[in-house]
C-alpha cells in the first residue's frame, strides 16, 4: 500500500464517523434523543485514531516530504491549520457533554453546532487532499520517498494505533454506522 492508499483508506473511516456525527446533529437540531456517551466514543476515536495517528503521519511524514520534493507544493500551511481548527471542535464538544451530563440544554445545541462545523471542515479537508495533494504527491515522490514514508507510516500506527485499538474502533465504527446510518 502506498502513503497515500494508506492515508485514504483512513479517510474511509474518517467519512464514516462524520456522516455520524452529521446524522447526530440532525438529531440534536430536531430535539431527538442523543447519546453522550456516543459522542464521547466519537471523539475519543476522533482524539486517537485521527489525531494521534492520520494527524502524525500527514504532519511529521507525509507533508514534510512534500516539502522536500522538487515540485513545488502551495497551502500545506493552510491544510496543516485544518488539522488545528479540528482540534479545538473536538476540546469543545468535549466540554459540551460534560455540561449536558451536568443538565445544561444548551450545550446539547453547541455540541451540535461543533459537530455540523467539524463534518463541514474534515469533509473539505479530505477532499482537498485526495483531488490535489495526493495525485501530485504520487507524481512527485520518488519511490524510495514513498517506500521510506511507509515504514514510518508502520512506525506510527505500532506506535499509537496497535492492533488491538484498531479492532476496538472497527467495531465501535460497526456499532455507530448501525445505529445512525442505517
């Protein structure tokens, strides 16, 4: 698999949960039930399966290597600021369930909100990359270059995803697509 096969294919789980997360806001939106506790299984994959791993590779492999290449690559500074603004969505309807548990109706709303904003920021975000940053990555990149991102792509994902937390967001992945997308 090349870097960026492997970072698509993590796009495919990425677009699951946000279609998700989309259909939870409806939810809130429409006075519908919703779960903390899915919103919290949400962000906790959210936290380690794309920030500490896809965010790694993307931000200390792949980018950088970017970079590095003779082809001159242009917004790596603005997609890398994606990842930031997701970030802080992530801190705030964290706080937002912890309001909700405490009683605040509020809250329920914002989280909504953080969700509707986050779905809309990663949507575009995968986009951009997939229709223009990896088409090129693969045109630019030697093959040493690729071959070299994806022992470090392996590296990251022994290092912070292991096998048995990839099985434990499988299914958690299965359950959430079950209950909200079916």
């Amino acid at each position: 698999m090349t870097p960026t096969e492997d970072l698509m294919y993590e796009h495919k789980a990425i677009r699951l949960i946000i279609n998700v997360m989309n259909n939870i806001a409806d939810n809130i939106k429409n006075k519908k039930v919703f779960y903390t506790s899915d919103v919290e299984k949400i962000v906790d994959f959210l936290s380690v399966y794309v920030e500490k791993c896809h965010r790694t590779k993307e931000e200390t492999v792949f980018y950088p290597a970017l970079l590095l290449s003779k082809k001159p690559f242009k917004n790596i500074g603005l997609i890398i600021n994606d990842h930031s603004i997701g970030k802080g969505y992530l801190d705030e309807i964290l706080c937002c369930v912890e309001n909700c548990k405490i009683g605040s109706t509020f809250s329920g709303e914002r989280i909504a909100d953080c969700m509707l904003n986050y779905v809309q920021l990663i949507d575009s975000h995968i986009q951009r990359e997939e229709d223009e940053f990896f088409p090129l990555a693969n045109k630019a990149l030697s093959a040493e270059a690729m071959i070299e991102m994806s022992k470090q792509f392996k590296t990251i994902n022994d290092e912070f995803v292991g096998l048995d937390i990839h099985q434990k967001y499988a299914e958690m992945l299965t359950t959430l697509e079950s209950k909200y997308l079916n």
